[in-house]
C-alpha cells in the first residue's frame, strides 16, 4: 500500500475529509487530488505534518510498519 493509500485510509477510519487535512496543510484541495492520481509527489516534505493530523507514524505512512498507532509502533 502507497502512502496516498494509507492517508486515505486513516482519513476514511477517523472520520475526516481530505479539505480537513489539506486546511491543516496549507494546500489546496486540488493538490491533494494530484497526489491521489499519482501525478505529484510533493506530499513526501509533508508526511511529518500528515502524520501529525492523523495521529500516526511517519513509519507507518511510508509502509515501515503497519501499525498505525504511534503509540504502539
């Protein structure tokens, strides 16, 4: 699984939506949609700040471990 993968995925389990995250970015809405589509990759010098949001691991977005929790990882 990709990081956009796993980003939606934990976005999809805790209930939030994808302009949640991009306000708490900084980006537009519209770049989060690139990043879906496989056409810009500029998400990877945010990872630490979507981790953060999504109360992961940076790990476990770039596939490291496959558990979610900082807590537990």
């Amino acid at each position: 699984m990709c990081e956009i993968e796993r980003i939606s995925e934990l976005l999809k389990k805790q209930n939030k939506t994808q302009k949640e995250l991009t306000d708490y970015l900084g980006v537009s809405k519209n770049l989060f949609t690139e990043w879906k589509a496989g056409r810009n990759h500029s998400y990877w010098k945010y990872l630490k700040e979507i981790a953060d949001c999504l109360d992961c691991s940076i790990d476990y977005l770039v596939g490291r471990t496959d558990i979610p929790d900082v807590n537990k990882g």
